[in-house]
C-alpha cells in the first residue's frame, strides 16, 4: 500500500520545483534570449507539464526573472538608504543585473510580454535611483548636472558594448569596463583637483 503524500510534501514538491526552474532559466538567459521553454524544463529536471503549470509563457518566465532582479535592486537601495555612495553601489549592482539579464534584454525586442515587463522594471528602478542620485549630488560626489536620464543612457552604453558577445564573462568585463570609464566623467572633482 501506498501512502499519498502529505499536502505539506507537496506545497514544499511545488516550491522546489518552482525554484528548480527559475534556477535554470537565470543561468539559461544569462548566456542568450534564445531559450526554449524545453530546454529549462530539461535543466530544471522537472516535466513539460510542471512547467507550464508554474509558467504559461517564456515571457511569464522571464518576467519573474526581472522582478527578482528589480527587487534585489530595491533591497540594496533600502539596506544603503541615506548613504553617500548609495548611488554607485546601486550603479554597480544595475551593471550586474544587465549582465546577468543579458538573455532577457535581447527577448523583450521579439516578445511584447516580455518588453512591458520590462518597461514597468525600468520606471521601477527609475523611481528607485531618484533618491540615492540626489544624495550623491548633495555630498558632492557626483556631478550635480547627472539626471537619471543620464544614468538610463549610461546603461544603454552599456547595453551597446556588449552586443554580440556570446560569453558571459566577456559581457561583464566590457559592460565594468564602461562603468569605469563613464564614472570618470560622472563623480565630481575632488577639491584636491586628483583624479
């Protein structure tokens, strides 16, 4: 006789399973937008069925992905709240989720879903800068004449850059690569007049 499991076993079944998935779709899109539904089904070792019971599209996927990575920008934002260099650690962090965010970036050209998703990411993040940016500005750390339009065009340089670079690691060294040369221009003199 076989014993059915436990409503308990399986809401934790379903978490793990849901995890699994978002799992291998981080890692999936972090290399290309080119992921098919099968593919993280197969690396998430969960079947076809699961995974369209957890997510209908390629675009609900993705946008689950974005909202992990914009909350994690928000929890960094609250932890260095009030602090002078809140705004270069977030501009940090941002850098580090384009990276990782490469795959999901490239989708939202060919997926509207996934686009308005990401849309509403940006507006999000907008809101989240304002603040820290307005610190900087106070402190004297940044020039007072950046915007946070300046800092969305910051990341399209960026964005640029990597176009077209397949491995992960090479996106990342150019996109840190542009970070430090745009924050050149960007923090403000030093009064000791030193770079």
């Amino acid at each position: 006789m076989t014993v059915a499991p436990s409503r308990d076993q399986q809401r934790r079944d379903a978490r793990d399973n849901r995890e699994a998935i978002l799992e291998a779709a981080r890692a999936l899109f972090a290399d290309s937008a080119d992921v098919a539904m099968v593919q993280v089904a197969r690396r998430a070792g969960v079947g076809q069925a699961t995974l369209y019971r957890n997510f209908p599209s390629r675009g609900a996927l993705a946008s689950v992905i974005l909202d992990e990575s914009v909350d994690r920008i928000a929890a960094t934002a609250a932890e260095h709240a009030g602090e002078a260099d809140a705004f270069f650690i977030l501009l940090r962090g941002l850098i580090d989720s384009m990276v990782n965010l490469y795959g999901v970036a490239v989708l939202a050209r060919r997926d509207a879903e996934t686009d308005a998703h990401l849309q509403a990411s940006r507006k999000r993040i907008r809101e989240l800068l304002k603040e820290p940016l307005c610190d900087a500005k106070a402190a004297g750390t940044l020039r007072r004449d950046v915007s946070v339009d300046d800092v969305f065009l910051m990341f399209g340089m960026a964005r640029g850059a990597m176009e077209g670079l397949a491995d992960p690691g090479a996106r990342s060294a150019v996109a840190h690569r542009v970070l430090t040369l745009i924050l050149g221009g960007i923090e403000a003199p030093r009064a000791d007049g030193r770079p």
